[in-house]
C-alpha cells in the first residue's frame, strides 16, 4: 500500500509508531462523537458538571497531541523525499489538524467556547501560513547541465503544501463552529396575549 502511495502522490508515507496512541484516541473521540452525540447531551443535560470536566479533560489532551504534531512539522522544511534524516512526516499536519478538530469539539462541550475558538483559529492558522512563511523545499540532483544538487519550494499545489492548506481550513472552520454562540431555541408557537378580566 505504501508503495502504490508513493508512486502515486510522489511521496513517502510512513505512519510513526508514536503517533499510533494518538490516532486511535482520535478515532474513539470521533465515534463518539458521531454515534452517540445525542447521549453526550443528554448526559451533559443531567450532569453538567461531571460532562463539562470530561469535555475539559478530552479537550486538554487532545491539545497537548495536536502541538506535539505540529511542532514536528511546522518548522519543518525538509522534503518527504530528500535524502537523508529529519525529512517532514508526511502524516503528522494531517494528525495535528485532526487533534485540533477534535480538541476543539471537546472544548465547546467543556463549555469553553472561547478556549476553542482562539485554540482553533491559532493552530489553523498556522497551517495555513506555512506554504508562505516555513515552504517545504525538495532537493535532488540534476544531472543535466552540471548543476548538481538543486533546491527549490514546493509548489502550492502540490501534496507537500495542500495537506497543511486543506488541514487549516477544515480546524478554522471547526473552530468557528465550535465558538459560535447559541441561538436559543424560538418558540414552538407565539404566546397568546393575555386576556384581561372583564371589568366590573
């Protein structure tokens, strides 16, 4: 499979084993919250204090992972495909931003609204810089011409710099969502104007 990915993206991809703890707590949280989102309101709604600890608690991890990734990456401008060591893990932006997502979602359900929206708007935002401010840069070998070793950035469309532009955008609008105020409910018909007593 790594092979056909490679082939396919030009890229080399290998998930490392520190970020297997991660990505399956990620994974649990995600189902969680897509198949049983409904119990989590119901159990926050009978006890808000013990569902708003375990919000915090979830959302305070899930953090500490997210910039634990993105700090293997953001600095980072080593090519996947260059020789040698300490090239960018081409799984850690995707990691980190799925932390972030995720770390955001529970921050809102610890009722810190505003802890996931900065929480969101900085570790998207940084993604989003990192094509212009930090650019991946490939080096190899150019035969042709007696150049040598050449280096260059990374394209904006290239899978180098896609996966830190996609990554942002979905943890800014995570992050939006998640630090929007809540409308509360209209009501389920206009209240009927109170008759006064006849007058007498």
């Amino acid at each position: 499979m790594t092979d056909i990915l490679t082939a396919v993206l030009g890229v080399r991809i290998k998930l490392p084993p520190e970020a297997m703890i991660p990505m399956l707590l990620g994974t649990a949280a995600l189902l969680v919250l897509l198949f049983a989102g409904s119990a989590l309101q119901g159990w926050k709604q009978k006890h808000p204090q013990p569902a708003a600890k375990f919000g915090l608690i979830l959302g305070v991890i899930l953090t500490g992972a997210s910039i634990y990734f993105l700090s293997r990456c953001l600095l980072n401008q080593s090519d996947p495909n260059n020789e040698g060591t300490g090239q960018l893990s081409f799984t850690d932006p995707p990691i980190a931003g799925f932390m972030a997502a995720l770390a955001a979602s529970f921050w809102k359900f610890g009722e810190q609204r505003k802890v996931a929206l900065g929480l969101g708007l900085v570790i998207g935002g940084l993604m989003l810089v990192k094509p212009f401010v930090w650019p991946v840069i490939v080096t190899y070998t150019e035969s042709y011409g007696g150049r040598g070793a050449v280096s260059r950035s990374r394209g904006m469309m290239d899978p180098e710099h896609l996966e830190f532009l996609a990554t942002g955008i979905v943890v800014v609008i995570t992050a939006l969502v998640a630090g929007a105020k809540r409308t509360p409910p209209a009501p389920p018909y206009p209240p009927w104007p109170q008759q006064q007593p006849p007058a007498g």
